[in-house]
C-alpha cells in the first residue's frame, strides 16, 4: 500500500504536518520500544512518538483497561460525575508534593500550557510571561508566545509578546560551566568554575536579574521553563539557577509553572518529576505527551488558590477528563510502578550517556552530550572549539543512516543540530548496546 498512502498523504494530508525521512516510513504495529512496518521491518523506537510512549507501544496492561473502558463508557463531559476522573486525580496529585493537589485535565500540552499561563495571568492580575530562549511550549498562539526557537517563528503576529530571556546552557551558553549540570556527563567545555561554586550560574542570574529589571514591569504575571529543554535538545541549565530564578520571579509576584510535558513520569531517572531535580516547588505543573502513553491527554496541576481564581471564571473544556484518558493515565502511572521503569530510566539513561560521552571523544563532530535518565541530546557540530553546527544534510546522512539499520533517533536545537534519544522508558540495557553500535557504525560511514 506504501505508494497508494505516500500519494493520499501528499493529496490530502496538510504539508505542515511533515514526516522524517526521505522515504517517509509506513508503519504497522508497534510492541514497546519496537515498531513495525508494513514490509515487516523491525525498527528499534528510540524517539517514542516525540518523547511520548512513556511505557511502551500497546503496553498490555494499559490497551486492556482502555478497551475495558471503551466496551462501558466513552464520554460525558465535566457536567456529569464518572469515577475514573476522581479516582485519576487522586493518584496523580499523590505524586505531587504540596499544595499541588488540584488538577485540571486538557487534551494536549498545548492546552495545558495555556490554561497554566491563563491562571498565572487571573491569579496575579499581571500580564507578562517570561520564557527562556530555546524553550519549546506549544503551537497554540499563547504558547507560540513563550516559545522561542527560530523555526517556530513564523514572521507574522502570533503569540502575545511575552519576554524572552537567555539561553542557560552550559554548552552553547558563552560561560562554560563543565561540572555544574544534573547529569552524569559534563561539557567539555572549559570555564573558571571552582568546586562547589558556579561561576556560569552566577553570570546567568546576573542576566536574568537584568531582563527582569529592565523589559518587564515591576509585577509579572508568571516564569514558564522546562526543567530539561526538550525540543532544544536536552538542554541543561547549571544545577542551582532555576532555583534561583523561581526566586526572583516569586519577588516579583509571578508564579512558577514547570513544563513537565516531556521530563514528567520518571524520564530524567533519578526523580518522577523534572523540577525535583532543581530543588524547588513550582506554583503551577503542566504535563503531557508521557501522561497517557500516546493517548491524547494532558493536565495541569495547580495549588487551591490558584484554581480557584480560574473557578470564578466560567471555563470549559469538552474533552478534557474523558473517562477513556482517564483509565488509561491510571494504567500508566501503574505501570510506571509495576514495570520499575523510573529505575530504568535512571539505570539505561546513565549507561547510554556514559558510553556515548566515550563516543563523543573519539568523534570531533560531536560537541557535547548530555541529559538525564531517558532523555538525552547529542550535540552535533563541525568541529569541536568552533562549535558551529554540524549542518543539516550532514546531520541527515547519519540520521537516515541509522534509520536503515533499524534505530529511529530524533532531532532538535536551535539550529536542528541535535541528536535526540527520548525511547519508551522499558528499552534494555541490551537495546541501548544495539543503539550505540548502530549510531557508532553510521559515525564511521560519515567519517569514510
Ligand atoms: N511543552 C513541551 C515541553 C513540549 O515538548 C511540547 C510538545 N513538543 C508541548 C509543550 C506542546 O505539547 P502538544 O504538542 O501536546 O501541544
């Protein structure tokens, strides 16, 4: 059917919704961290449907409570009381640390996001959001606003003009800062940082202090970052800065949100969500993409008071907490649990991003690699002091390279030079061996 398909895909199928590769892949099945396609090929998932099958494609346990579910009650919007809602918003905020115990359910990140940005603009009764270059927070106009990557700048009005500050990066960022991230790999990267004092963090809150003092007005609204940025590239900030930052932020009467939209549900390995890692308790949790495994779900989770202020506004939402996603986000937080994939994660992830960093040492064209648990960027460039990126056909070659050998990676950064691996959290040590051996042969064909 591959030719009847790419023609229909062509006729009838927007073009924005662009597919990977050059001959788009067909695929048929999925089981965990493997997908199938239609001739029968085997492809190990290493990008889970953008950092989204959390616990593996058609994880058993969670397709047969949504068929269960299917088989007895589909819909009934908020208007009506169903106990999956209840029974879901219970086990989700047990994983939330005080007072964030309130949730709102939505259908996407996007979503999610939105309605967060919304609370934070109805609880303060300020209007600016500040974001960080480089953060990714959805495609609808709010969050349009609050992500800042040039590929998602479209040149025509959209978003509403919330400030922007810098990149936090320890790699690209122009301060160094070789031991100061959550990760078992650090830059290579030399700066004058000195055990226990970081020096790249104290230059980053200098420059946020300074977007604050001088593009916002004194109260803002809200500060919205990933813990981790995702479509950046696993990008990572020095271990104390968003600390610090939510800091200046409460200063200034904004409330914290943390994008937990790809480094929720115990991606990073060590802790089930990202901003525990940073050590701090935000205002307002906005998760998806992991939450349902592929079911299109989300939610945002808030403090009483916060909610409230929403409560007083009449605000709607048809899908958001259908019975179906609800049975389905319970399977997977249990699976999270019955299948030990936070460990996993941690375990799978450290080992992955250790033998990678020998990796990088061996190739000049890899700058830096980092992340943490499952979540892992590989930065990719011409050479290894100029840091200028590797460019996009050169990265192309080795990613379809990869392909053909049956490991689908994905891409990301600022200027797309980022190898991304984000795979369902049940892939094995073993996959991760298959992996590296496929990404280390497709390095030697670039290198011939
Ligand atoms: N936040 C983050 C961190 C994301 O990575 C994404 C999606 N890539 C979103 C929000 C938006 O989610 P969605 O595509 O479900 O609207």
């Amino acid at each position: 059917p591959y030719d009847h398909m790419l023609k229909i895909r062509k006729q009838n199928v927007s073009p924005s919704l662009a597919t990977y590769y050059k001959k788009p892949l067909l695929l048929h099945q999925g089981h965990m961290q493997w997908l199938f396609d239609y001739e029968g090929r085997r492809y190990l998932d290493l990008f889970a449907g953008i950092v989204t099958v959390s616990v593996g494609h058609c994880h058993p346990k969670v397709t047969a409570a949504a068929q269960k579910q299917l088989g007895r009650l589909w819909h009934t919007t908020n208007i009506y009381m169903h106990p999956s809602i209840q029974e879901y918003a219970e086990k989700l905020t047990a994983l939330l640390p005080d007072p964030l115990k309130v949730v709102y359910l939505t259908n996407s990140g996007s979503e999610a996001n939105d309605l967060a940005m919304f609370m934070a603009r109805l609880y303060t009764r300020n209007f600016d959001i500040i974001c960080f270059r480089g953060g990714y927070h959805g495609g609808s106009p709010y969050t349009q606003g609050v992500t800042s990557i040039r590929s998602y700048k479209h040149g025509v009005a959209n978003g509403f003009g919330c400030p922007t500050t810098m990149l936090p990066d320890v790699f690209r960022g122009p301060w160094g800062g070789s031991h100061c991230r959550d990760s078992p790999v650090q830059t290579v990267r030399k700066c004058s940082c000195s055990a226990g004092h970081c020096h790249a963090n104290d230059q980053y809150i200098e420059q946020f202090k300074d977007t604050l003092n001088t593009c916002v007005p004194k109260g803002i609204a809200g500060f919205i970052a990933e813990s981790i940025q995702g479509v950046n590239g696993a990008v990572q900030y020095p271990k104390s800065f968003l600390k610090e930052a939510f800091q200046l932020v409460r200063e200034r009467e904004g409330v914290c949100i943390a994008d937990e939209v790809q480094t929720g549900f115990g991606r990073t390995g060590s802790h089930f969500w990202g901003f525990q890692t940073h050590d701090v308790v935000p205002d307002i949790v906005t998760m998806a993409k992991g939450i349902g495994n592929g079911f299109p779900m989300a939610a945002v989770v808030t403090t009483r008071e916060i909610a409230n202020s929403l409560a007083q506004n009449l605000h709607f939402n048809t899908f958001g907490g259908n019975p179906v996603a609800c049975v389905v986000g319970s399977a997977v937080l249990d699976a999270i649990v019955e299948d030990g994939l936070q460990k996993n994660s941690e375990e799978v992830g450290t080992y992955m991003l250790l033998e990678l960093a020998k990796v990088r040492d061996k190739f000049e064209i890899i700058g830096d690699v980092r992340g943490k648990g499952l979540m892992i960027g590989i930065e990719m460039v011409k050479d290894k002091d100029g840091c200028q990126p590797l460019p996009t056909e050169e990265m192309n070659q080795i990613w379809e390279d990869c392909k053909d050998m049956g490991v689908l990676i994905g891409k990301g950064g600022i200027y797309g030079q980022t190898f991304r691996i984000k795979p369902p959290m049940c892939i094995t040590k073993q996959d991760a061996d298959f992996a590296l051996e496929v990404f280390h042969a497709a390095l030697m064909r670039y290198m011939e």
